[in-house]
C-alpha cells in the first residue's frame, strides 16, 4: 500500500468561502461609490438594489451577499435570508455574471454545498469562468462534502482554462481515491499544473520522484528537476524549510527572483 499524502494540507475551507469573492467577468459594471455602505458591516442595500434594477450584475451579486453572508468580516452579524439572496443571484446570473450563478448554487442546499441542485447553478457559473478560478472553487466545495464525482469533473474543467491549483487538486484527489490505479493520470495534472506555474504542483511531482511512490519510479534527477522549478517559481525567501532543505540536498539552485 503506497504512502498518502497526509503531510499536505489544501486549506479546503478556506477556499471555498475566498471563490465567492473573487470577480471572473472583467467587464461587469461596478457598483457606483454611492453605494459603498452604511457602516463598516453593511452595504447600502437600497442604493444596491436601485443599480441591480438598473442591470448592474455586480450590485446584484453584492446585494445577495448582504442577505446571504452572516458574519463577513468576522466581527459583522447579520441576519441571513435565503429567499432574498437567491432572488439577487438569480438577477445577476441572468445578467451573465459568474458569480451570481455561482453564489446562487450555494443557496439550494446549505446542507449539501454539492447537490443536484446546486450543480445545475454551478455548470452555469463555470461555463462563464474565463480564469478557472469559480471551477476550481466549486471543485472544493463538491470535495468537501464529499462530492469527488463532481470535484473531480469541476477540478478538470478549471484545468483546463490554465488554473494550476485546479489541476493539482485533481492529481491529488486521484491518487487519494484509488491509489496507483491512476497514477498516470495524476502526473499529467501535475505536469500541467506545474507547466503553468503553480509551485505545489512541482513539489508534488518531486515527492512522488523523490520517493518512488504510488508506482512511480524512483528517479532523483527529476526529483531535483522539480524542485529547481518549485523554488523557482517563487522567491527562495518564501520556500519554506522542508523545500529549502531538500532543495540543497539536491544542491538546487537559489532562485535570483
């Protein structure tokens, strides 16, 4: 039985509550400044509303956030309604924006961050993601809850619009569920993921070299060669000390960047 990567942690939580927020249409309208809140915890949800029925899919998102958010920033607590904050990300999906469609599947089962339901939303949000960034985050959500089905489908298509994470998501959730079955199959996501400059996903390829395992053959020299492009990838100040030490065990060499 090959050794599991218990030692790596994804953060997978974490994650999935940053996808929400991050914008993957660059060309939706933002809110005017008018709106920008009452207090440090809330927006202006009249002024949101007035720009959302003025088809500003941004100011929609925003709004279903208010209604839907309790406790964003950590020290705000709000009450949530679902039914509004489904009817805003619905307005906002209709208007083309990823994220409305995204935060809207969120909505349909708040026990089951992956269900049937909440996929029909999320196929819609993907398919409007140009960076693979909303993809891979639902990839997370669905591997949370234990949805490997749909997070490995969700990892795949964040792949392939290039977003690097997503791709090493995949190769690790492959090896996690059937081992060497697919081994090679993992390796290529790596590959992919460290192609597109995602340091994790050299350092995955290197342990794997490294250490000859889930059937990968042994070989130190690509061992090294990925370590090399895994401290390359960022400054070698930021390489934590297991890379660092490894990295002069296989006398890489330090990054210039």
């Amino acid at each position: 039985m090959s050794l599991k990567f218990t030692h790596f942690n994804y953060f997978a939580p974490f994650i999935t509550l940053l996808a929400l927020l991050f914008l993957a249409c660059a060309e939706i309208q933002k809110p005017t400044t008018a709106c920008k809140g009452v207090d440090k915890c809330s927006l202006d949800k009249k002024c949101l509303a007035k720009e959302c029925e003025q088809k500003n899919a941004f100011s929609c998102k925003l709004l279903a956030d208010e209604y839907w958010y309790d406790g964003e920033p950590m020290d705000c607590f709000r009450q949530t309604d679902t039914k509004q904050a489904r009817l805003y990300y619905q307005k906002a999906c209709d208007l083309g924006f990823a994220e409305g469609c995204e935060g809207l599947g969120y909505t349909m089962n708040e026990k089951n961050l992956c269900s049937d339901e909440s996929v029909v939303h999320f196929e819609k949000a993907c398919a409007m993601d140009k960076t693979g960034e909303i993809c891979g985050g639902i990839g997370t959500s669905c591997e949370i809850v234990e949805n490997y089905k749909q997070a490995l489908r969700f990892f795949a298509k964040a792949c392939d619009l290039k977003y690097a994470n997503a791709c090493k998501d995949k190769g690790v959730l492959l090896l996690y569920l059937y081992d060497t079955q697919y081994t090679k199959e993992a390796l290529e996501f790596f590959n992919k993921g460290c192609e597109f400059g995602y340091f994790g996903s050299c350092e995955y390829l290197a342990v794997l070299y490294k250490e000859g395992i889930y059937g990968v053959k042994q070989d130190l020299d690509r061992a090294k060669k990925y370590y090399q492009k895994s401290c390359d990838l960022r400054k070698w100040s930021e390489c934590d000390g297991f890379e660092r030490i490894t990295c002069k065990l296989f006398e890489c060499k330090e990054s210039v960047k």
